[in-house]
C-alpha cells in the first residue's frame, strides 16, 4: 500500500527539483538542490527512468528559434559576438543542469550510472541520443587523462577494489582469488588509474608480468600454481592493458628492463 501511495513521488520531485537546481535559486544553493535530485532519481524504477530522459530531452534543449536567430547573425556578421552568442543558445540547459548536479558528493558517480541506464534505452527508444551526446560530452571532459591518478594495486588493496579487478578483467578472466593473489605476487604488477570523484573505481587497469625472456606463449604466465620469480632473473615485461568499458584492450605489450 505504501509503495502504491509513493509510486510516481519520486518522478515528480525529480523533475520540480531539475528546475530548481538549474534556477537562479539554483545556482546559490546548488550543492542542496543536487544532492535531493540525486536521492529522488535513486528512487525511480527503469521505467521512471526513462521518462526522466524524456523529460530532460524535451524540456532543456535549446529554443530552435533562438538558435537560428543566432545563427542567422553569426552569418551576416561573423564576428566574435555573434559567434559567443551562439555558443550560448545552442548549448542545452541540461548541461549546466548536470555541472550543478556534479557539485553534489556522489554526483559524478551518478550521472555516470544515468548514462549507462541511458544507453539501455537508447536501444529502444529515438529521441535520447542529443542528451547522450550531451553526457557524454561533459564526461570526456571530466575523465581527460589530467584528472586520472595512477595507482598500484597490491594484495593488501581494499577488498572492494580487488574484486573489481576480478570482475572487469576481460581478456584472461581471473579464476578467483587464488588467481588474483598469483597475479599480485613479486613477479607481477598491476596498476589502476583513478578519477578522484570515484575513488573506488578502477577505470583503467594494466597488469605486468616480469620474466627472464620473452614468452612464447600465455599460459604459462597465468598459471595460478607457478612459483614467483627472483627479481634478479627480471628481463622483459609483459603487459595487458584494461578499460572499464571494456571496447579496447591490447595484450603481448613487450619491453626491455
């Protein structure tokens, strides 16, 4: 019964708090404004979700007459004011919307999670792909390698992002966690790039193994029972190189020591 009576709460204060934080008020308060629109899209089912899409495609996107307006004078002009202004008229609101709702702690990790949930949706459904666009913008910009910090990964790493290793390694699937501790002893490095905004997520990850020679082949290199090298007999290293998203990955990366 209570969920009956709070079903669709949630979707509306999402919207009347999307207008809020992106109001005059808004920009003064936005730190609050961000975390309650972040508390009320946690809330929304699948569904709710994409008619929370729909909402942000429809109602901040540019004003196509303002845009050609503007357009229209950059032509006849075509000087720096004309061109600022119309900068300005094309950038849809909903990209100041999600820099104001980015403020908020946890704020990076949802829209990245918005976007994957997009990205279900765009499957399905026309009409999302300029807000997908405009998302996907904004965390290029947020994700440059500037903001990446580079760490190693050891056995003594956190639990949590140790069986994020496990998961999200694509390309010699690690067996559990006997594999994994194989794969951090002496003889092997890993190490993870960072953004700071998602402190446990490794968005980027290489593991190393170091040899005597060149190895002819893989297996014997992820062979969880084979003994830990001296770092004396140390020649060559060997790499695999991960992303997250999983749509690149290069392996056999050799060099000298």
């Amino acid at each position: 019964m209570f969920e009956r009576f709070t079903k669709g709460r949630a979707f509306e204060t999402s919207k009347k708090t999307a207008f809020n934080l992106l109001s005059e008020k808004g920009e003064n308060n936005a730190k609050s404004f961000a975390v309650k629109l972040i508390e009320s899209y946690r809330q929304l089912d699948k569904q709710e979700q994409l008619q929370f899409f729909e909402f942000l495609a429809k109602q901040f996107s540019p004003d196509p007459v303002e845009v050609l307006n503007a357009a229209q004078a950059y032509m006849d002009k075509a000087d720096d004011t004309s061109l600022i202004a119309l900068f300005k008229v094309v950038e849809p609101p909903r990209q100041e919307l999600l820099r104001r709702l980015n403020r908020a702690p946890d704020g990076t990790h949802t829209i990245v999670r918005m976007r994957e949930s997009l990205i279900d949706h765009l499957r399905t459904k026309s009409g999302l792909q300029a807000l997908d666009a405009n998302i996907r913008h904004l965390l290029s910009s947020w994700f440059n390698p500037g903001f990446l910090e580079l760490h190693e990964i050891t056995w003594s790493s956190p639990a949590i992002l140790l069986e994020k290793i496990i998961q999200h390694e694509s390309v010699h699937a690690i067996d559990g966690w006997d594999d994994l501790r194989r794969r951090l002893q002496p003889d092997r490095r890993c190490f993870t790039f960072f953004h700071r905004q998602l402190p446990d997520e490794p968005l980027i990850f290489v593991e190393v193994a170091l040899e005597p020679s060149i190895a002819k082949e893989v297996g014997p290199l992820l062979d969880k029972k084979s003994e830990t090298l001296d770092s004396k007999k140390f020649k060559t290293a060997m790499d695999s190189l991960q992303k997250k998203s999983h749509d690149k990955s290069s392996t056999g990366v050799t060099q000298s020591l």
